[in-house]
C-alpha cells in the first residue's frame, strides 16, 4: 500500500463505522467456514464420492437459524447504499452513475472467475474424466454465485428504493414484505419452486431497506430491551410461520429461492448487530483490528468468488499426490478443517495481491445512455442467475465470461485490472 493509498484508507476509517466493515468480513469468512465443513470427500471401491458433511448433522438444522448470515449482509449493504448514494446525489450524480459504479464492483471481480472456470471445465470436457462427478463440482463450486445476480439487482434498484424510503419508509417496506409473502403463498399452493423466483428480488429488496432505516437511524434510537424484545418476537414469529408454513426448518433450504424466513432473520440480525455495537466499537478502535478488516475488506470479493475454487483445487491436490484423506465427520476430519481453513485463507489472499486490482474502480468514461446500462446490467445478472437456478456447467461459465466482457463494454467500464493510484472513492 502506497503512502497516498494509507492516508486515503486512515480518512476513511475516520469516517466510517467500522462495525458493518467488521460484519462484512465476518459474514464472508463465516461463508468460508461453512463452504469447508460441507466439503467432505469420500475415495472407496466405487471411486470418489463428494458430501455435504455438515448438512448432515443433527444440529445443523437449528444452527442454520443463527448462523446463516447473508441477510446480515444485504441489510449492510443497504446501509452502505443509502451512504453512497447520498455521497452521489451530493456530487450530482444520476442514478445512472451509482449503478455503474456498483455494477464495475461485481463484474470487474466476476470476469478473471468465470474465465477460469470456463477454461478447466473445457479441459475437464476433453479429459477421461466421469462426467457426472465433474458435474458434482461444477455445481459445488457455482453455488456462490447466487449472489452476483441477487445483490447485483437490489443495488441497480437502491436509488429506486432509497426514493420510495424517504417518502413513504413504512409504506415501501410493507409492499416488499407483503410480494414477499404473497410469492411464498404463491409457491406453497402450487407445489412448484421456481413460482418463488420472484423473491429473489422480493426478499432480498426487503432487507436491503432494513440498512436504510439503519442508516436513517431507526435501529440506534431503540433501547436495547427494544431490541431484544424484537429478536425475541421475530425468533417466535419464524418457529410458528416454519411449523404452519411449508418451510424447512432447515435455514439453508430457504434460500433457494429466498423465502419470508430470510426476512425475518434479516430483522433479527440488523437488531444483534446493534446490540452488539458498543463491544464492536470497542474492538475496532484497536488498531490490529482495524488492520485485518481494511486488509480483508479491500478485497472481499476476490476472497468470496475464489474460495470456493481454491477449496477444491486443495482436494483435488489430496486425491492426486496422493495424501491420505480423513473420512468426514470423525474428529480427526472436524480438527484438520481449522489448518485447512488458515491454508485457504492464504492461498487466496496471496492470489488476490494481483486480483485485487480488479475490485478497484478506476476512473470512468462518461455514462452511457441509460438503456445502455440497463442492457449492462442484465447481461451480467443473467448467467449467475441462470447458474443459481440449474448448476454451474460449462456453457453457463462461457455464457458468464460473455455476458460479462459485453455488460462492461456496454456500460463503458475498463475491462483492465486498474492501476495503481488511479482509483473511485
């Protein structure tokens, strides 16, 4: 980091709250975790058999109700928003523009993974390899990709919203709630999942306002006992609407495709994250804290996209040395995931030394006709999206390296990694 890179990083640390910088980088190493513990591999007679060996404990149902934290994620980034579009507005931004920007933060970090995977599920396509585990892993290491397509949405409709929140704030959060339920009631009456898919927009809108009334300062204003009162209500609300409703119990089966639980977890963790606040404060005014959290946060996506590849090429490195695997679910498989998980965690932050460069916003060309943007920005949602609903495979790696070169150029966003000092605020 250059000098004129640390003073701008200190300006901003003194601006900020640097709490919801700490809930992103934890939400996203929580994901890591997670992505680990599901990473089980069996070598038998009848070849490599790939597992979900976290799912299947008996606990994880219940701990998905408080560890399952995307929707934290989506409430900070409606916080962080609301902020920036307000920062916008002030410069005299069009809507436009903000879009632009967020869409240059999701595509520039997408196109370098997309690439790879289009590129080693080709060379897997010509290899005698069984098609069918390939396809095991494709999907595995697609799964995040979800959220390219459903975050990419709610921040190209932030403006949208943030206008409709300052005008009615009630009234916007009740209509998102109440399309939310009424695609969930949709769903469960006709027995077909994908009638859901509209709450990919639905549910994930709702909580993004919840980081409007953050920002706006709802959340701060209640007492604590408040708070409290309100997880408290909002747990028991989502134990009867999981045992009336069709919903599994099972936290992670909600979110494809997302469902009125998330919501109420989204209420739930924008309040723990404000009751928490003092200690959190008081944890990031250490400067070894504040450290870790710039370092990782000034990199969040290529940590989030590449993990889960790097994962893999870590078991595909086992299979073929070969080094002895443990078999999931033993203890010695539970203690080696901790090393396994600090590997990772190297591997990626050493890759992101140069990919970081993607994530930084250089300057950009004078906007384009809206349309055009528009046009950009479905382009780029599109293969994610189609990815989230049918699994990762080849021609949808190929499909998200094209729809994401043409939403860049469309939307007159520099392909090339930026230089260094050359950066948006």
């Amino acid at each position: 980091m250059t000098t004129d890179e640390r003073a701008a990083a200190e300006r901003l640390l003194a601006k900020r709250d640097l709490t919801l910088d700490l809930a992103r980088v934890v939400c996203v190493l929580l994901v890591i975790v997670v992505h680990l513990l599901f990473a089980g591999v069996v070598v038998g007679d009848d070849g490599i058999t790939l597992e979900r060996t976290l799912e299947v404990q008996p606990w994880f149902p219940a701990a998905t109700w408080f560890g399952l934290i995307m929707p934290l994620f989506f409430v900070v980034g409606g916080f962080a928003s609301a902020a920036g579009y307000g920062s916008a507005r002030r410069r005299g931004d069009d809507p436009e523009d903000f879009a632009r920007v967020r869409l240059a933060r999701l595509a520039r970090p997408s196109l370098p993974v997309f690439a790879f995977l289009a590129l080693v599920l080709g060379v897997a396509a010509l290899l005698p390899v069984d098609p069918g585990f390939v396809d095991g892993v494709a999907v595995g290491v697609g799964s995040p990709l979800w959220f390219l397509a459903s975050y990419m949405l709610v921040q190209a409709l932030a403006p949208f919203l943030i206008d409709c929140h300052e005008r009615r704030p009630v009234a916007t959060l009740a209509v998102l709630v109440a399309l939310a339920c009424i695609t969930d009631v949709a769903r469960i009456a006709s027995g077909e999942m994908l009638v859901g898919l509209p709450n990919v927009a639905f549910v994930w809108l709702a909580v993004q306002q919840l980081g409007f009334w953050m920002h706006d300062g709802w959340f701060r204003a209640r007492r604590w006992w408040q708070l409290t009162l309100v997880v408290v209500a909002v747990y028991a609300i989502l134990l009867v609407v999981v045992r009336v409703g069709d919903y599994s119990s099972n936290m992670l089966a909600n979110q494809f495709p997302p469902t009125v639980p998330l919501l109420l977890l989204g209420v739930a963790q924008a309040c723990l994250l404000q009751l928490l606040h003092r200690p959190l404060s008081a944890l990031m005014a250490l400067r070894p804290a504040q450290a870790v959290v710039l370092l990782l946060g000034s990199r969040l996506m290529t940590v989030y996209l590449w993990h889960l590849p790097v994962i893999m090429l870590l078991i595909g490195v086992q299979l073929v040395l070969p080094i002895p695997l443990s078999m999931p679910g033993t203890g010695q498989w539970w203690l080696e995931r901790i090393p396994l998980f600090l590997v990772v965690l190297a591997i990626v932050f050493a890759m992101s030394l140069q990919l970081v460069r993607f994530e930084r916003v250089p300057p950009l060309a004078e906007a384009p006709p809206a349309w055009r943007t528009i046009v950009a920005i479905v382009l780029f949602i599109a293969p994610p999206f189609l990815v989230m609903v049918l699994g990762l495979d080849l021609l949808l790696a190929v499909l998200g390296v094209v729809g994401t070169v043409a939403a860049l150029l469309l939307a007159r966003i520099p392909l090339r990694p930026a230089p260094r000092g050359r950066l948006l605020g």
